[in-house]
C-alpha cells in the first residue's frame, strides 16, 4: 500500500508498471485519474490551487486504503494525490488498485474516490474570470460514499 | 497547552492559520471551544455558525459535541473538496 502527496505531476504508465509488476498474483488492475476542468458551475477555470492539512492527509488516506483492504481481498494499492498549483488538463489525483480479480479492484477503485473526495481534508480554489473562490463541496459526493454503508454497499 | 488550526476558507475567514492556545477554563469539547472563541467578536461570532463547520481532533475528523483536553490539536475546516 502506498499513499503520496506531491506537488509534482506523475506518469501513469510508469506507476502502474511498478504496481503490477511487483506480484505476479495480480490479475486485475483498476485505475482512476482525476484532472483539472477548465469549468466549473458555469465559470472558466484558469487555475487551481489544492491547499491540504499535513499530517493529517497521509493519516486520512492510509485509514480509507486500509478500509478497502479490510472490504476486499486486494493485493496492493496506490493513491497519489497532488497539492499546490494546477492548470487545466491537470492530472490531480491517481488511484489504482490491484487485485486477482476485476469485481474486487473495480469495487475498491470507486470506494477509495468516494470516501477520498469526502473524508481526506484537501480544498481546492479555482481562479475563474470573477475572481478565486472556494470550491463548494458536493451533495452528490456525500451520497457516492454513503452508499458504501448500505447493506450489500 | 492547545494548537488550534484553520484551513481553506474558514482560515480565510478568522484571518489566522494557526495558534497555540492555553486550554480555556470550562473547555471540555469542540462546541466548547467554539463558543469560547466567538467571544473574540468580530469574524470569530460567525465560526460557530459556518454551514457544515468540520472539526479534527488530532488529526481525527469528528463531531463538534466530541471532548477534547490540554495537549490536543484541533483543526476547523469546510467540508473537503479534494480528488
């Protein structure tokens, strides 16, 4: 299990190379990217700044991967989120999960974003021609990982 | 001894990122420590107030009615919008 926060872009290809390489149980490797729109709530997007609580983010995600690793049988994971500066077209945020089978490295893919986007303490600030403002957390995304406690979720 | 950290638009907000802070008389949880602060006046009446105030206790997110006691690091935070 591996949990990164960087400043610094990464590469994919290279990252899930390494993820499956390292076990020739592997069978199943899902994968999510999360980038940078260049519109949000009807306003251009020229810029976002991600802001992060050190000491708590790395906390926060190493206690949802460990929840995934309790919820199914999985073989390794690998979360990189990025802080700081970006631009649209931006990759922020990689998850990627390994497993023997695909039900289990899907399922655990779409629980450890839902549980990301509400539970890791990031905020993101958009630069847009009215001005920079806060990002406004979503209700949608309080229900995407509310449906992970519901019976057979 | 109490550390007392704000992010994102609630630090934008009371104008300050951090603080150490002697643990109030009659503190005992996090809504304690909020009433306790509104009485700075100014921005800080409205922290309480903030819809979906969060709150971390050591690094735990949790509920405002939780305890909390000399040593602790609180943070106050909106809700999260990362990923």
């Amino acid at each position: 299990m591996h949990v990164r926060i960087q400043e610094a872009d990464f590469d994919v290809g290279s990252e899930l190379t390494a993820l499956r390489r390292a076990d020739p149980r592997i069978g199943a490797l899902a994968s999510f990217v999360g980038l940078v729109r260049d519109v949000s709530g009807g306003s251009g997007v020229s810029e976002m700044h991600l802001e992060h609580y050190p000491g708590m983010t790395d906390k926060a995600l190493a206690a949802i991967v460990g929840e995934a690793l309790q919820r199914w049988s999985l073989l390794d994971v690998l979360v990189i989120h990025r802080v700081g500066r970006l631009l649209p077209t931006d990759q922020i945020v990689l998850v990627a999960v390994a497993a023997a089978h695909r039900a289990e490295a899907f399922s655990a893919c779409a629980f450890i974003m839902d549980y990301l986007k509400t539970r890791a303490p990031f905020w993101k600030r958009e630069l847009t021609p009215e001005g920079a403002r806060w990002v406004e957390a979503r209700e949608a995304d309080d229900r995407a990982a509310e449906r992970w406690q519901q019976p057979g979720g | 001894m109490l550390t007392i950290l704000y992010f994102a638009s609630v630090r934008e907000r009371v104008g300050r990122a951090a603080e150490e802070l002697a643990l109030p008389v009659g503190v005992a949880d996090v809504a304690g420590l909020l009433r306790h602060l509104g009485q700075r006046g100014g921005a800080w009446e409205g922290l309480a107030r903030i819809a979906n105030l969060r709150c971390a206790v050591n690094q735990q997110m949790v509920a405002l009615d939780s305890p909390i006691g000399d040593g602790d690091e609180v943070a106050f935070f909106p809700p999260v919008t990362g990923g």
